[in-house]
C-alpha cells in the first residue's frame, strides 16, 4: 500500500526518481512496469502495471455497456503511456502530462493506496488548503472503515 507524501523533482528530460519509500515497495512486489495516466490532466497517476491491468479486467466487463467507462478509457488513454523504470529508479513522465500538469520541477509524489500521484507542488499546496472534510464525508468513510477505530 502506498501511503503519504514525498516531494521530488522532474528533470529536464521528464525523468522522476521514485521516492526510496515507495521504490522499496515496488521492489517488494518487484515492479518495474508501469502505466502512467490521468483523468484530469491535473496530475499524473502512477499504476504499478500488474495493479493497472486488474483495473482494465474489471473495466472490461462493462466497457460497451457503460458511458462512464467510456469517458475513463477515453481520458486514461488520451493522457497514458507504459513505462519501464530504468537502473535509476526513475520514470519518464508523459509529455502530455508535463505540460498540460506542470510537472516540469518540483513535484509531490503522494501514496494512493494501489497507485502513486504525482502534481506540481506549488498547485497541490493551494488545492490541499482548501480541501474541507465535511461530516458527510466523515459519516461516508465511517461506512467503508466501520467507525473511528
């Protein structure tokens, strides 16, 4: 599971190292294939390729029957390319994705359980303060986890 929040930086080739907590994991698994894409063109999505192609399993089932997985396999492939990370633990982000994301310096890369997202980190710094839990939302994560454990 990734977890947290790792800054890092994107070189002029549009290269990024994975941080060593969440290489450590990939490691682990040993992972080096991965699909990078978007929904939003706001950040990059980093899916460990044997996590990205469980989600295209289930995505297959319902993709002539459903607009909404149309819509989603439209953006994620508009946005995604497969990647290897090379000897330097690093991977080239979708040029695409750089530009339309800014993600040509300083970056975040943030643990989403199954996947890494990346975004420029001066914009994620202004979209995190203004994220407000509500108690709707609290009341709806109490549903998934089962209380405050």
């Amino acid at each position: 599971m990734f977890r947290g929040n790792n800054p890092a930086k994107v070189d002029d080739k549009g290269r990024l190292k994975i941080p060593s907590g969440f290489k450590t994991l990939l490691d682990a698994a040993n992972v080096a294939q991965f699909y990078i894409t978007s929904t939003d063109g706001k950040s990059a999505e980093i899916w460990p390729l044997p996590e990205w192609e469980k989600r295209e399993r289930k995505l297959a089932q319902h993709s002539n029957m459903n607009k909404a997985v149309q819509k989603y396999l439209s953006l994620t492939s508009y946005y995604g390319q497969q990647v290897e990370m090379d000897s330097q633990s690093r991977v080239v982000l979708p040029q695409i994705l750089r530009d339309k994301a800014s993600l040509n310096a300083e970056v975040v890369v943030l643990g989403k359980l199954v996947y890494l997202e990346v975004q420029n980190e001066r914009d994620f710094a202004g979209r995190v303060e203004s994220i407000e839990m509500t108690d709707e939302d609290f009341e709806a994560l109490s549903v998934i986890t089962g209380g405050t454990d």
